[in-house]
C-alpha cells in the first residue's frame, strides 16, 4: 500500500514565475499537491531562456534553470490577456486551494484576477502575491528579480571583500531563501483555513523574508549602532578562517578555526611548523590581529595538497574543513549519492536528467520530486478536460479564441 503524501489531495494555481513563487509551488507539488503551471508565450518565463540546455542545445523546453524549479505540476499555456483566457484562469481560481501569483504588485488586479475577485469566485481561498517589496508602499511597484533584493536588503555590503566593491552572493540571494518562508507561511495558512474554514491573503515581500538571515547584523545596529561589512572569508570573531588553495585548477578547502581545540587540531595536522608553535599565536586575539601572516603560512602548506584528501586529514585533528566543490563534483558526491539526492527523471524533450531533492528526509515516504518539470503547455488538454471539466466542445472553442498559446 503507497503511504499518502502529505499534501495529497491539496489543489494549487500556480501563476508565478522566475524562482521564488514556482519554487514554493513546486515544493508543495513534490509532496503531493495537484499543481497547475499556468504559463503564457508573451512574455515567456524568462528561465526557460537561460541554460544550462540539454546537450548545450538551447531552446525553451530545453532550459534545467526552469525544469529545476518546476518538477511535480502540470503545465498549461494561457492567454490571460485573451477574455477566454481569463475564464479559464478564473475557473482554476475556483478550482484551486491556494493560487500564487508573482507579478509585479497591482498585475493581477488589472487582469481582472486579483483577490478580491478570487475570493468573490472562491471565498475559502489562500491567494499568494509574492514580489520583490510588497504589494504596498512606495516601493511597491518596483520590479526586478533576486539580485536586486538582496542588494537593497544588505547582503551586497556585507559579501565581498574589504578591499573591493561589493562582490554579494553568487545566486539570486532572496530567491533561494524566500520560498522556504514562504511554504511554511502557506502551511500555516492551511491549519488556519482547517480551523476555521476561512481562507486568506498573503502579501509576501522577498526583501523583508530574506531579512531574516541579516538578523544578527540588524540586532548589532540597533543595539551598537555597528555597521557590518566585507571581510571576505574570515569572521569577526574568530581565527584563522578562510578557503585556502589546493593541487589543481581552481581547488580549494575551507578551514574554521573556532577554538583552542581546533587551533591545537591545525597545528598538529600541519605537522607543528615553528611558526605557529612560538606560542605568540596561541589566543584568539593574537591570531585574529595576525591573520594575514597566518593565511600565508596556511595556504603555503595547503597549496601542494589535494582537496579531498587534506580535507579528511583537517577533519581527523577535529578540525572543521570542507572541500569547495563544483556543480560536477556534487553529482558524483558520495554522501548526496546515499541519500539519494539527485533524482533521474524522464522529461519529454530533454529525456532522462537529473533534478534535485530535497535536504531533509522522512519517514514513512520517499521526499522528492514526483515527475519531471513539464514543457510549455504541455497539459493543455489533460488540465482543461480533466482538472476543469471542459467539455470538447469548449476546448474548442478556447483554442479557436486563442485563449490556449
């Protein structure tokens, strides 16, 4: 007998697009939910433009950006700016548990789909509107994407290096860290309405959920007036911190020194060179005032070495180390291939690719995504017949209208 899924028999519309909204929509499909992709061709999801492409063979249905984010629904290409378009939309409004959109603020209002009218059509609904500041405010029109945010919210200032300009996280920082926030704002939405019967909107401000993460930094303003800012690898506290060069191209090992002990564990594992054992290093302070020095000395004996191996040899002396590892490198990583991390599923264009789990694990059911991300429109006819109950006549007549793109 196959153990239920946790969201099993929950119905979302999902009319987001970019990360933030399909990834919380793609986090409740992967656990059970029907969920419906409502995409259109004007303007086209802009992740389905950018690589990496299968085989380096660009084209829409092509794009892992977009599939990554997208495994578990259904997709179905709409019109919403056609009026039969916009029936059918209502109609998936009706239909729908919860229904997320990510346009700019006051978008779907002026499609004549916004909450007041999804409640009007569907009053026990849980609608979503997630954009970058809100659906308030004088900033609230303001558009863009995850870079963006975070940069306005602070993680720029903070990441980088104090000697040049502000460097800010690798990835869209807000994107990442927002559905997370966002799923759980859903969850709890979800036992209200369980309660309670009634259902609710949820105004989500990427910026303001990401600003959890700086929390430290904010409470060190407000109660120091302390300004954080780069320092690269290394931390305020505590020494010697930082990723240091291997054997190879480009290979690398992070090392945190966070106590005596671990300082005890490096200088054995570095087989007790003098300089660190004259005992002028032995306090933090003393280390910390010295980290140039020290970062030297490190990366002079760390330079020669593989990654890997020197990681183990740093985590044998009870030393935290972790090797820098590439896309390529997580693929084939033991522990992630243990766990079963990486998921092989079957897309109708790309063929069999690999889609990312999930980085928890529970009992009693096998967490991940379910099927692979669907191509455009790919479910135009099973989401009209079957989710809708639209007769032949009127998909039809959709098509005919030019509501289906």
């Amino acid at each position: 007998m196959t153990t239920p899924l946790p969201f099993e028999g929950l119905k979302v519309l999902d009319l987001s697009w970019v990360v933030v909204g399909p990834t919380t929509a793609k986090y409740l499909g992967d656990h059970g939910a029907t969920v419906v992709r409502v995409e259109a061709t004007t303007p086209l999801d802009i992740l389905r433009t950018a690589g990496p492409f299968k085989d380096n063979v660009p084209g829409f249905d092509r794009s892992q950006f977009f599939g990554e984010y997208n495994t578990s629904k259904l997709g179905i290409s709409l019109n919403l700016k056609n009026p039969a378009g916009k029936e059918i939309a209502k109609r998936l409004i009706e239909w729908a548990d919860v229904f997320i959109e990510s346009f700019t603020a006051g978008t779907v209002d002026s499609l004549g789909i916004g909450y007041e009218t999804a409640r009007e059509l569907n009053p026990s609904i849980i609608m979503v509107s997630t954009c970058l500041m809100g659906q308030t405010g004088s900033a609230a029109a303001f558009s863009g994407f995850g870079f963006h945010a975070g940069s306005i919210a602070g993680f720029y200032e903070t990441t980088g290096w104090s000697d040049l300009p502000p460097d800010g996280p690798w990835v869209a920082y807000t994107d990442t860290v927002a559905p997370h926030i966002l799923s759980a704002s859903i969850m709890a939405a979800l036992d209200h309405r369980r309660r309670t019967g009634q259902g609710q909107f949820i105004d989500a401000s990427q910026l303001e959920m990401s600003l959890h993460f700086l929390s430290p930094q904010i409470m060190d303003y407000s109660t120091t007036g302390k300004t954080v800012t780069r320092i690269g690898n290394r931390s305020e506290f505590f020494a010697p911190q930082g990723a240091y060069p291997c054997a190879g191209d480009d290979r690398w090992c992070a090392i945190a020194v966070e106590s005596e002990e671990h300082w005890e564990g490096l200088k054995s594992a570095m087989g007790g060179p003098d300089w660190a054992l004259d005992g002028k290093l032995d306090s933090m302070e003393a280390r910390l005032e010295n980290h140039d020095a020290i970062d030297q000395h490190i990366s002079e004996w760390t330079k020669d070495q593989d990654a890997k191996a020197l990681m183990q040899l740093l985590l044998s002396h009870g030393v935290p180390a972790g090797v820098v590892q590439r896309s390529s490198d997580l693929e084939t990583d033991p522990q992630l291939s243990h766990r079963s991390y990486f998921r092989h599923l079957e897309h109708q264009e790309m063929g069999t690719v690999p889609y990312a789990g999930h980085q928890f694990r529970i009992k009693g059911y096998d967490s991940g995504p379910r099927f692979a991300s669907p191509v455009l429109g790919q479910h135009n006819e099973q989401v009209l017949r079957d989710v809708l109950g639209m007769t032949d006549d009127e998909i039809t007549e959709a098509i005919i209208a030019e509501a289906i793109m």
